[in-house]
C-alpha cells in the first residue's frame, strides 16, 4: 500500500480567522510532513498591540508593517526551490489584501495597493489551502484561553467582521484547491484522531473546494 504521506501536497497552506488555531496545526503538519515551515509572526509587528487599541488610528501602519513582512518572506521563498521539499505556511499571502480592504480608509487603501503593486507581491500558488471555520464565540474562547497581552483588547465585533471576511473570501477562490475545516466539531491539535483524520483528508487527491466536518458550516 502506497504512503499516504508521500501524495501530501507540495506547498500547503493552513488559514483562517484569529484563533481558529492555524499555526498550532501547521507547526504539527510541518512535524508529520518533516519539511520546513512558514509562520506568520504577527507578534514582530509593533503596531499590532496599538491597533487592537485603536483600530482606526493604527490600522495603516500596522498594515504596511505586515506588507513588507509578506514582502520579505517571498523573496526568502524565490530564493528557494520551492518544490525541493514540502513547505507548510500558516498564512497565504492573498490575506494581506483582505485585512487591509477590512480596516483601512479609501484614501489608505489606495495608497496600500500602489505599495503592493511596487513590490511586486505575486506569490507563488498553494497547492492546497486548509481554511478552518468556527464561531465567533469558539474563536473569543480560544483567543483568551491563550491570553496573549497582545490580543487582551480583540472584540468579537472585529473577529465576526474578520470571519465574514474570510468566507467571503473563499466563497468566491478558485486559484488552489481549498479543504473547508469545521474547527469547532473537531480539534485537529488536541485530538490524535482528529489529526490523524485530517492528515489523510489532506494527503488525498485534491482539486475545487471539499469539505472535512461532520456538519458543514455555510460560508455564503
């Protein structure tokens, strides 16, 4: 019988809303894959804490920060084969885009996007996206179980308008097949059989957009 390990995607990608828990399973991926990851590290930003404050005074900066961060993660990625080993991240380059259409003015947003463009962001494609769902009240439980001084001031108005977000989002994404994960009914990191479930759904033949939950959650 063939390793179902082996037929694991090349260049994976875990996303989804503040708390749903992406970069705990894209750490233990990385582990069963035994290939390199690629962490946000939302925490070198030094806006972040005066955004979660105020919002719309912090917003930009902290935007542009991420954008240059993204910026230099590609270029490490271009610098690499790519496709030498698997690599798992746990954000997609696309989000940058998303977060700053969410919370920033007209006027900055435009000024955003000429930056983007002068940086050249055209990241490569995942070949799968691991786009884990849950309730806003099950994302405020976990946000403040691992009590981060950063996060103390994260309103779930803001992760309700995140999540819509990222339905949104995916609702409408074709460019890398996409698995749609129900985070609330099953706990990938804490559960060895949820994890071990996962990781065959994620060796399996992948094209379009499938589901891994017992009942799905509606994304329009």
């Amino acid at each position: 019988m063939d390793d179902p390990i082996g037929q694991a995607p090349e260049f994976i990608v875990v996303e989804g809303p503040i708390g749903v828990g992406k970069t705990s399973l894209a750490r233990r991926l990385a582990g069963s894959l035994s290939c390199p990851s690629l962490l946000e590290q939302a925490e070198e930003n030094p806006f972040l804490e005066h955004f979660y404050q105020d919002a719309r005074a912090a917003a930009f900066p902290a935007q542009l920060h991420f954008l240059f961060q993204r910026s230099r993660q590609l270029d490490q990625l271009r610098q690499r084969d790519l496709f030498a080993s698997r690599l798992v991240a746990d954000f997609m380059f696309d989000k940058d885009r998303l977060f700053a259409e969410l919370n920033l003015a007209r006027e900055e947003l435009a000024l955003y996007d000429e930056v983007y463009r002068r940086l050249s962001m055209e990241a490569p494609k995942p070949d799968l996206i691991v786009y884990l769902q849950a309730p806003v009240e099950v994302l405020m439980q976990r946000v403040r179980r691992r009590d981060r001084a950063i996060e103390k001031t994260l309103s779930a108005d803001y992760l309700e308008r995140l999540s819509e977000a990222y339905a949104r989002f995916f609702y409408f994404y074709e460019a890398s097949p996409v698995l749609i994960v129900n985070a609330a009914e099953i706990n990938p990191v804490a559960s060895a059989a949820d994890y071990a479930a996962l990781l065959l759904e994620i060796c399996r033949p992948r094209h379009g957009r499938r589901y891994f939950n017992p009942s799905p959650l509606d994304i329009h």
